[in-house]
C-alpha cells in the first residue's frame, strides 16, 4: 500500500480559504523591513499568502489581512507596487 504525501495548505489573506500552497502567492517581510513577492517560497521573513489574482490582493488590503498576517503597517506605495508585480507575474504566466 502506498502512503499518500500530505498536501501542504494555506490560507489566502484576501478571500480567507484554505488552498493548496502551489495555487498561492507568498508575500514576504523581510528582516531589513523590506516587502516583497516570494516566488521560490524560501525567503527568509514573515509570509503571508494571497491567491494568484488582483481582487483577492484588492481584499486582502481593504480588509488589512496582510498587515495582520505580517504584523507590520504597509503603505499603499508598497500595495501599488505589489499589485504592478501581480499583474506583470500573471501575464507572463497566460502566454
């Protein structure tokens, strides 16, 4: 009999359900209080994870599921600039 591996599963901090970490995005803080798209998942800071689409990053500002999952403020400059690396991430992806 074969043991089946155990999927690992996280919560997206915009729409709040649990999904596969593979259909996530992982949002890091880093040490030197730098924020930014962890694509490998293996930076070293703080995650938080969101699903690979604008609106649940859009939710995860309005509702502050980010700043909560980090534990720092994030200005909007910084959710600007995160949602420009979103979009560019899925277009590269669609082609």
């Amino acid at each position: 009999m074969i043991k089946q591996r155990k999927i690992p599963m996280r919560r997206c901090t915009g729409c709040m359900e649990m999904k596969n970490k593979k259909e996530l995005v992982r949002i890091v803080h880093s040490n030197d209080d730098e924020i930014s798209l962890d694509l490998s998942g293996k930076k070293n800071g703080r995650g938080a994870y969101v699903c690979k689409n604008v609106d649940c990053l859009a939710k995860a500002e309005k509702n502050k599921g980010l700043e909560r999952s980090l534990s720092c403020a994030i200005p909007k400059k910084i959710y600007a600039l995160l949602k420009i690396e979103f979009e560019k991430l899925l277009y590269e992806n669609q082609l």
